[in-house]
C-alpha cells in the first residue's frame, strides 16, 4: 500500500542500529522562519485553518524537505488539538500565543470534559497524516506527536501559555485528586489520538512534555512522568510491518533521563543544557537520546555553527542510537541559511562516530 | 559601633554551624504581594526611584520583618544599577519590565563601557545599606547582593529581558573573545559593588544567575560560573570580626551544584526542581543550601503549604547547614497569609533535624 522506505536512518538510529551517520531533523522544521511557511500561513488566514486543512498543513511539513537534507518529515500540527477538540474554545492571537476561552479549573469542569473519537473531531489530522505520507513517497520517514498530558493541562487549567502556573498548581498542591482526573482523562483522549495517527501512517511518535521542568522532581514523576508512561505502554507500536519508535522529551528534564528511560520509550529528547555525553552515561545507552544543539547558536554565523555541531556529535561520542536535533525548537527569526549550515555540517562531520 | 546580632541563625547555618532550627528568608520578600509595598512604591512614584532613596528602600527591606518571624533582611535593590550606573540608560517600564536604552552590541561598545566607583555612581545603595543596617538594629542580618556577570550581561546585550538571547549568544558563539571582554569589565564593577555593600554593612552577599540555566554546560562554565568563581575570590570576607558568608544562586543550574561548590562559596541556592537530598549527596556537605519550595506552592491553601515545607525539610534531611526559602523570587499575586504559613511551618517542623 504505502511506498517502501527510501531513508530508515531516524527510525534505526531511534532503536540503537547502525547507521552509517547520524540522522537529523529540527524541532519546529516547518514553521516561520521560512518565508514559504508564512506564505502559506498567510494562504490559510491563520495558524488554526492551516492545521485544520490537510493540503496546506501537507504543503509546510514538506517545505524544510525541500531545502535541507532532512531525514525525518513532522506533522504540521499543535499540542492543543486535543484542547480544541474538547470544545474548550481554542484561539491563537497574533503575537500573544494560545488563549482558551473555557479553562478547566473546578471538578465539575473536569467531570464535564467529553471523551473523543480522533477519527471524528480530529479527523483533519488523521487527514493530513496520510496525505503527507501519500506526497513524501516513501522519502523519509513521518513523525506524529502530541503534547504530553501535564504539558497541555497547563493550557488547559491556566486558560493559555503561563509562567507561574498559578491554577494548576495551586490545584496540583490543593486538590491533586481532582487534578489526577484531569490527567488521566488528558491520558486516555493522547493515546487514542497517537494511535489514530499510527493507524494514519505516522512511522513515530514524539510526545512533547515542554512544561513537565516547571515541577519539583517528586511532582514530575507523579503528574508528568507517571501519564507518559502510561501512554507509551498502550501505544501500538508496529505499522508496516515495523516497530514504531516512541521519543520522550521533557524540556529542562535532564535530570529525570534515568527515570525517563524507565518509561517504556525508546528514545528521550535532551534539551541544550544537559551534555549528552553525560545523558548518555545516565541512561546507560538503555535508550537512543535526541538532541541538543542550543537553537540560538543558530545566530551565530556557519563557521561557529559548524563548530557548536561538531562539539555535540563529539559529546554524544562514538556509536549508534543517536538523532542530532536542536534542544529545542528552532527560532523564528533564524536566517534561513543557518539552519542549513547545520544540517550540512551533521552529514558532513558525523560518519566518523559511527565507523 | 553597630548593634550585636539578636539572631544569627542565618549567618551560623551559611557557614554549617549548629542551629537549633533551620532559618528562613525569602527570595523578593519585599515586593508587591505585599499592599505597604505597593503603598511605598506608588510614593516613590517608580521602582527606580524607590531603589534610589535610601529612607524608601529601607522601609520597604522592613516591611517583610514586621509581619513574619524571618531570619535575614535583603537590601531591597535590582540587580540592574550595574548598568544603570554605566550610563546605558535604564528603564523599567510598567508591566514591561526593564528596558536598556543603549545596550552593548560591538567590540567598540565594550571598550566604551567607564569604569564604576560605587560609593560614587552607587553611592545611593551604600547609603540604603547604612540606613537599613542601622534601622535593624541588630535584629537580623542583611544580605547584600549583585546580579552575576552573565545574567547582567544578558540584559546588557539584549537591551532588556530575553528569551531566546539572542544577541549575546551570537555574541558567545561567534565572537567570544568579544563577550569575555564585557564579562570581564561586569566583573570588576561587581566585585567593587559588593565590598562597597560589605564595607557599607552587608553581613552576607549573595549572586543571583537567573539565567545561568540557558546556557549549556560548557558555556555555562566557561561564560557563567568562571567570573561568579573569580569574584567569589576578590571579595572582603570578614566585617564585624564575623566571615561575611556568600550564596551562589543559578536558577536550572541543579545539575552543575558539584562545580558550583567548587567556587569557594559558602551556600548554594537551590531551585525545586532539584530534591534538596540530591543536592546534598551532590555537594558532599561542602556547602550550605538555601531552597527550595516552588513558590507556586503558595498559591495553595495553607494546609497544603505546610505539607510541603515538611517535604522540603525532610528532603534535606538531618544536619545543619540549611536556609529555608522559595527555590526563586515569591510572586506577587499571592496572598501574604501564605507566606506567613510557610515560615511558621518552618519554626515548627525544622527543630527536629537539628536534633
């Protein structure tokens, strides 16, 4: 049915096979510091349409494929899909970043939440998950995602991005028990939509916990960790006759990679502040590591990136189970030609390592 | 000349003395979660101006003592009359934070940048100190503190707050020799302001690196704790006949406390995303620790404050050589009745450790 695969670098090196080099692909690779990306949001009207609709959300996630020598593709899509499904009212504001209109904050508006069938409310993206593997032809490999339950509770409980957390928390430390059931509600409604995704065509899944550093290490096992873990274990891990690779990744996690790696995942993300030679040692290769050029080295010009890449491939070291990426999402206003310079310099220095 | 020290709890546990309790302070303990705060501010007319007159800035380094039984006063200051005094034009604006006027983006900024006599550009800070220090009386100690290098730089660089730097991270990537110059001159000015604070009265100095933590680890040791280390070195450490003790304070920097011990320091702060108990095995007791409860903590009810001061307390464990405070600055919508929970919980359940 599907096209065979023309690259399997990213899922070989996500399951610690050998690779001939490291494999690469950047968080946030279809976003705007490409002018055909803003091109084509300006197309959709606003960032939400271009989500909802398959052909131009299939148009950006191949945009980056076009300029670099990516080896994975991403999903273009958000980590409040499942908010927005759950009719809470769902608005990005130019400049402002999310807002929803019906935050989540008693027990009774936790016990009103509706269950979801992502083949029915989020079946946009199930839509563009196949389109995108119909157009990438077996070019390299698609990754889904969701955000990880604590991550879009806080969106969920705050009403928006925050800072202080101030509701959840105040609900984590007050009333936990009703914050558990909003998790594990968060938790059932994140494994449906991964598995909707695999069962579309996505060959891995990635589940971003980009608010789980925000707790105390007692808090992110208990509201973070413990909700991942239940996901991966009901994930359904083969398609196309392959094993489909999970990545964990909690921003400012560095210190939890050992219990990470307990999780069932098979490879972490690791954010710019933690080495990876010592990420490495902390879970003794149990995992592959993703990861974790500092985006802003990005500002700094080719010759200096290129060096920032070579001082990462060296600190991961010798061997497989590596995926180079940035630490985090790649910044809007990066010049373009930067992030190439990056790519490049991955193909290039990487061989080595893996002689 | 001055008044003997009612309670030197704070300066005893700093230095791993016997305690019979372990004291307590709070990072912004003087700031606008408290209404005679934002009474004295609105009388200032600013918060520049509340930090330039010496009679202001000590009313508001008291109001704190008078509602809770703490056990150090903080100048109340900003880590930013290092470069307001530099001339660069400094502005806080309201609800915008602080903004840089002239921020130093070239090698020929760098050379620009004068020399500092604090008694003289910050002449206004020693005279705070002087007022406080004779206002207190005795009753407790007051910390002096500075911003580091770094996290003064960033602001310097960027011309105000950041969050993705991306200015001084060019600058660090790809002209380095560039920023260490500037970190350089950072450091003389800081070394010179915090013994102008000491001479002045300061009996404890402590260096915030409130964004140490977006560095990676080479760079963090290499830009960051590298000039804290040579200040750590240059500063008068006896006033009174006492050792006047210093705190290190990195906000993510949990996963680098071994080499921040090795600064000649005698405390660490200790943000929540570090367990307490880690930290200590990490340190090897040979420095004190100051944290670490998630200020969010306090947005819950007081019950729930109480538990988790009893978690902070045990998470360190047995022993001396332990401030209690927030793991960052206390967040100025809480209600100050919360505050009060958590340092009464601390008097009540930290005698037992020092058993």
């Amino acid at each position: 049915m599907s096209a065979p695969l023309k690259n399997d670098l990213f899922l070989r090196a996500l399951l610690r096979e050998p690779t001939p080099r490291t494999p690469v692909w950047m968080m946030r690779q279809a976003g705007r510091y490409l002018p055909e990306y803003r091109a084509t949001r300006a197309q959709a009207g606003n960032f939400l349409k271009l989500c909802m609709t398959p052909d131009l959300a299939c148009e950006v996630t191949l945009q980056p494929l076009r300029r670099y020598a990516l080896d994975a593709a991403i999903l273009f899509s958000d980590i409040l899909t499942i908010p927005h499904a759950l009719g809470l009212g769902l608005e990005f504001e130019a400049g402002e970043g999310p807002r929803i209109d019906r935050p989540v904050r008693s027990a009774r508006d936790i016990d009103a939440l509706p269950s979801l069938d992502p083949e029915r409310e989020l079946r946009y993206v199930m839509d563009a998950v196949r389109v995108i593997r119909r157009e990438l032809d077996g070019k390299v490999p698609l990754i889904g995602f969701a955000g990880s339950p604590w991550t879009v509770g806080t969106y969920v409980v705050e009403g928006g991005s925050s800072k202080n957390f101030q509701h959840i928390k105040g609900m984590l430390y007050g009333a936990p028990s009703d914050l558990h059931r909003l998790l594990a509600h968060l938790t059932r409604a994140t494994t449906d939509y991964l598995n909707a995704q695999i069962a579309a065509g996505a060959q891995a899944v990635m589940i971003f916990d980009t608010w789980g550093g925000a707790l105390s290490p007692a808090a992110y096992r208990e509201f973070s960790l413990h909700y991942m873990t239940e996901i991966v274990a009901n994930l359904h891990r083969a398609a196309d006759g392959r094993r489909v690779p999970v990545i964990l990744f909690t921003k400012g996690g560095g210190a939890w990679l050992a219990d990470m790696a307990d999780s069932g995942a098979d490879a972490l993300g690791v954010d710019w502040t933690t080495d990876l030679g010592t990420a490495r040692l902390a879970v003794a290769d149990r995992v592959a590591l993703q990861g974790n050029l500092d985006p802003s080295v990005l500002y700094a010009p080719p010759a200096a990136i290129r060096a920032e890449v070579g001082r990462v491939l060296a600190s991961f070291g010798q061997g497989h189970g590596h995926v180079f990426n940035l630490g985090h999402g790649i910044h809007p206003d990066v010049p373009p030609e930067h992030a190439a310079a990056m790519v490049d310099a991955v193909h290039e220095l990487s061989p080595p390592y893996h002689r």
